[in-house]
C-alpha cells in the first residue's frame, strides 16, 4: 500500500492484534519501505498502548512520526530501534520508564497502565520483536505478542525470560481505557 494513500487524519480503527491485520500489513515503514506485517511490531505497539492510554494516534500519524524521530532501525530493515520508543512518547507527552532489566520490568507491570516489551525472537537470528501489554486493573493482557493472534491474551509476567528481555517501557495514565472494550 502506498502510505500516501493513507490520510493522516484516518480515525484510529481499533486494537490491532497481529502486525499482519490487512488494515495494516502491507503499510510501508521506513525508507527502506519494508511492509509492516514484516518489520512493523514496534509501532503496532505503540499505537495500541496509544489507544489504551485514550490517546489515540491513527496508525499512518504514528508511522509517519516514527521516521521524523528516526526510530526506524538500518532505515527500517530491522523494523524500530529498542531504544528508541520513548522518543515517541516524549514527543506526545506521555510519562514512561525504561528498564534493561527483566526482573524490574516484570515486578513494575502492576503499578502501570500500559507496557511494551522487546525481547528476542525464539533464534536470535529471526531478530526482535515488540508487543504491548495492557493493565486493566491487575489483568494483564498482550497484543500481538505473537504473530498470528487475533484476539488479546493473557499475560503472565512469569514468561518473560531474562535471556530474551531486551527492554521494557512502562507507562501510565490516569483514565486509561479497560482492555474489556477489546473483547
């Protein structure tokens, strides 16, 4: 899809449960132009924590915002930076920690909001991958943790492994959208 074609205006259209959604698959990231359902689970993940925060960005706005900020990684071949996403969050104003650190992040996930995650593929070689998780009062859920989900599901902090925790953002927001309106 030409992301030219896409108005910057769009309403938000929802959660998105896996980065290969038609709504936004073939969506272009980057200067290398790599597709999203191939590169795009950073910023799947923002527009989702985006949304549970009830500040709701279209996806084409946060697309477009990731590459002024320069968020995507070798030009987008390797889909976005791991360190990168609170230049977004700074941008939009929305207060956020960072961790490098498995054991904090995964203590921190019931005092937050919302959260993003990067780890490891399964083989390293397979690259990185983002997903969000949502706190709706103590439940947790995640969002295109893996890839081909087509609904939320439950999340443990239990499953994180440290030898695959990259990095961690933790956000909140008073009047954050219950993960119900998902189901």
């Amino acid at each position: 899809m030409n992301n030219s074609k896409i108005e910057l205006s769009e309403q938000n259209f929802g959660y998105i449960f896996r980065q290969s959604d038609p709504t936004v698959s073939d969506i272009r990231y980057g200067v290398s132009r790599q597709k999203v359902k191939n590169v795009g689970c950073g910023i799947v993940a923002i527009y989702n924590v985006m949304l549970s925060l009830n500040k709701p960005q279209s996806f084409a706005e946060i697309a477009a915002e990731a590459r002024k900020l320069r968020m995507p990684w070798l030009f987008g071949f390797f889909g976005t930076k791991p360190r990168s996403l609170g230049r977004y969050f700074d941008k939009m104003e929305i207060p956020y920690s960072r961790t490098d650190s498995a054991e904090e992040f995964c203590g921190r996930l019931e005092n937050c909001s919302a959260a993003i995650i990067c780890t490891w593929n399964d083989r390293r070689s397979e690259g990185i991958h983002f997903y969000s998780i949502i706190n709706d009062g103590g439940r947790l859920t995640s969002l295109n943790r893996f890839c081909n989900e087509t609904k939320p599901s439950a999340f443990s902090p239990e499953s994180v492994r440290g030898d695959r925790f990259i990095t961690g953002y933790l956000l909140s927001q008073e009047g954050s959208a219950p993960i119900s309106t998902l189901e």
